[in-house]
C-alpha cells in the first residue's frame, strides 16, 4: 500500500524536485499526485512499496535536516548584509498587500471584539 512521504502544501518547486531527484538516486518507486481543481487536496509524493518507506523517510529526514541547515545559513547571510526581508522592505515593495492585511486584520479583530463590548453593561 503507498505511504504519502511529502505534502505538496506549502512546498516550495525546488524543494519537491530535490525530493525526487533523492528518490530517484536511492531508486525507490513512487508516483506523484497533483492538487485538485478547487484546492481541496494539496497533492503529494506517495512511495509505492511498504518496504522502501523507511529508506524514503530516512533519507527524507536527512534531506531536510541539511536543507534546514542551508536555509538558516543563507538567511543569517542575508541579514548580515542587510539584504533580508523586514517589514519595512516588504512594505515598499508591495504597500498595498501591506495595508489591505493590516486592515483585514483590523477587521476581523473588531468582530472578534464586539460580543465583548456588547456584553459588557
């Protein structure tokens, strides 16, 4: 029966072609299967054989670990050199994704909050 090894929520591309690439290398069968339509299902890297699973997951643990390790290193770089992404860089590049989130924020604190207010005599 096929073990789902990666989620393809959230993944970025690179990530999930060094995933295949990995299971390619070490050999081990598996099928991809891609998001739905209306983004119910994410998609996933399935590996097909029970027994090759917690080879799959072994090297899918290491993999990440090292992934990890690089990711931390590129953005401890980035911010020693000032080049890393603030709020303040992303506020110039994009401000109206800014402000439009800070006010869909804003709103939806205000109808948590006003149950409260009402409540409250």
């Amino acid at each position: 029966m096929s073990k789902l090894l990666l989620n393809l929520r959230n993944v970025p591309e690179d990530e999930a072609d060094d995933v295949r690439a990995l299971l390619d290398a070490q050999e081990i069968a598996y099928y991809e299967t891609r998001p739905s339509l209306w983004g119910v299902s994410a998609g996933g890297i399935w590996v097909t054989e029970d027994a090759a699973f917690a080879a799959a997951r072994h090297a899918m643990d290491d993999y990440q670990q090292q992934r990890s390790a690089r990711v931390r290193a590129e953005y401890a770089a980035a911010k020693q050199a000032g080049t890393a992404e603030t709020f303040v860089t992303l506020l110039r590049a994009d401000p109206v994704r800014v402000v439009m989130s800070v006010l869909g924020i804003l709103f939806a604190l205000g109808l948590v909050t006003i149950p409260f207010f009402l409540l409250r005599r």
